[in-house]
C-alpha cells in the first residue's frame, strides 16, 4: 500500500480572541495532518475533526517545522485541543458532558 503525508487546511472565521494576536473578523487556516492512501485523504486518529459551519474554540500554535510547510498554524494537543460550541457550553473527548467557553479558554494559559 503507498501513502504520502499532507496538510489539509481547515479555515476559521476569528470571532474572539482569548490569547495571541488573531483579530475578530478575519480569517485564519489551521492545518490537520492527514495521510493520503490510494488517492484519498484520511486524518489519523487523535487529530481534531471539523464540521463545516461549526461553532469551535481551538488552541492553536504556530509551527516551525516540515520541510515545505513553517508558520503555519495548528491544533495544539489535537482532538483535545478543538471544542464544539453549543449553546454557551464547550465540548470535546476530554469534556462530552461540557465546560464552560472560559474554562476551556483558560486550559490553553
């Protein structure tokens, strides 16, 4: 079987910033490493999935390595790094019953 590593790009729209720099409005890429098998992409297990639309807080950090790709954001601690908004309450593995936004906010400091 012949695979090839790749970033796929998730794009987000920056409503609030909690730590960094991101301005609220402007849109900002994170990138998900995925594994490309018989010309297909697939993310491994332990990255952070994205819906379309979703409402999210991530952790995300810059990184400096790879050879083709540097400063380029991701998911800090992966799929415990991305939560689901949902009616002022923020999900993930770690939290499936919720936490609050600033609470998971905090988890990044």
């Amino acid at each position: 079987m012949y695979f090839e590593k790749g970033a796929i790009p998730v794009t987000i729209l920056v409503d609030k910033t909690y730590k960094g720099t991101l301005d609220h409005g402007k849109k900002f890429t994170v990138y998900l490493d995925g594994i490309k098998i018989d010309g297909k992409y697939h993310l491994p297990p332990g990255e952070a999935l994205f819906e379309i639309g979703e409402d999210v807080l991530i952790h995300a950090a810059l990184s400096n390595t790879g050879p083709d790709i540097s400063n380029v954001y991701y998911v800090k601690l992966g799929q415990f790094g991305k939560y689901k908004i949902v009616d002022d309450e923020a999900y993930n593995e770690r939290s499936p019953f919720g936490i609050t936004i600033d609470s998971a906010a905090k988890q990044s400091k």
